[in-house]
C-alpha cells in the first residue's frame, strides 16, 4: 500500500518558496531605492556577534530555509562557536550560505558599510516574515509537532531546524 504524502513536507516546500520571495522582493527595493544604498567591503565584522553586540534573530520560516542550504552543503549540525561570531562564517570569513542567508544578515551592516536598514522601510517584508512563519507554526501544531511563534536566536533556531529534520534521518525533510 502506498503512503499518502505528509503534508509536512509539502507546507515546508511552500514556506520556504515563500520566504526566498521574500528576499528576492528586498533585493529588488536594493536595486531601486537610495534608503538601501550601502557600501560593504565583506570584512564580515556584522557577522561577529560580540563585536556588534547583536545576534540576529530568525523566524521558524527563516531557520528552516537557513537549515535547508546547510543540508544542501553536505552538513547536518553546526559547528561549535563560542557564540562571538555566526556558525555559517568560515575561516575566510564567508557566509557559507549567502545566497539563502536570514532577513537579519541582509539588512544589517555594519557602520562603516552604512549601518542597518531603517525598520520603517522593511515593516512590511517584516510582517510577511512573521505571518509566514506562523502559517508553518501551526501545521506543525496540527501534525503533533511543536513550533515557537516569534523569532529566536540564529544559532538556536538553525540548530532546532536541523533536528528536527533528523539530521541524516531527514524525517520530515523536504
């Protein structure tokens, strides 16, 4: 007898399509507006926690498609840190996952590059985020597995995301 499909999976696939227009949709207003004109030079000092003082913060939405690109590279856990600098930064200081990376490391720079992004010109792709991630919140309720409604700690959320996929299991992988 054939299984029906888990429609865990298919929300995941949903979600994580939904999240990636999200940030094609903030590339595009980089592309068009002055109030996102910065000037990076990839010295990957945002990407260090302990010198901005900040770490970002992921939707459940965000750490699934964070999860999804550290699988896709071979990986099933992150690496230990000390929490001073970003599990995805390598020794050359490159995010390991930039074409998938969260929201927080899109909009964050550093002063030198010209500081984040205002909050009042990503309110918008904000609430998206957030509506999304709660769509993924409660079918996971509804299939008996837990969730979190609000944004948690990158290395914790990654880390919840990547086991709960099982790691090399991949239970409820998609």
């Amino acid at each position: 007898m054939k299984r029906a499909p888990d429609p865990l999976i298919a929300l995941k696939k949903e979600i994580a399509a939904e999240i990636k227009q999200v940030y094609a949709d903030l590339a595009e207003r980089e592309k068009t507006s002055h109030a996102f004109e910065r000037n990076c030079t990839g010295i990957a000092e945002c990407c260090h926690f302990v010198l901005t003082g900040a770490t970002p913060y992921l939707t459940e939405g965000e750490a699934l498609v964070a999860a999804k690109a550290w699988r896709a590279s071979g990986r099933t856990k992150l690496p230990e840190t000390d929490g001073d600098r970003c599990p995805f930064l390598n020794e050359a200081r490159k995010c390991m996952i930039y074409a998938d990376r969260p929201f927080g490391c899109r909009t964050h720079f550093c002063d030198g590059a010209g500081g984040p992004y205002a909050r009042r010109d990503l309110i918008d792709l904000i609430q998206r985020l957030e509506a999304i991630s709660l769509k993924l919140v409660k079918g996971k309720r509804r299939g008996g597995h837990g969730g979190h409604h609000g944004p948690i700690p990158l290395p914790t959320a990654v880390g919840e995301a990547l086991n709960e996929e099982g790691g090399g299991r991949q239970k409820n992988a998609f």
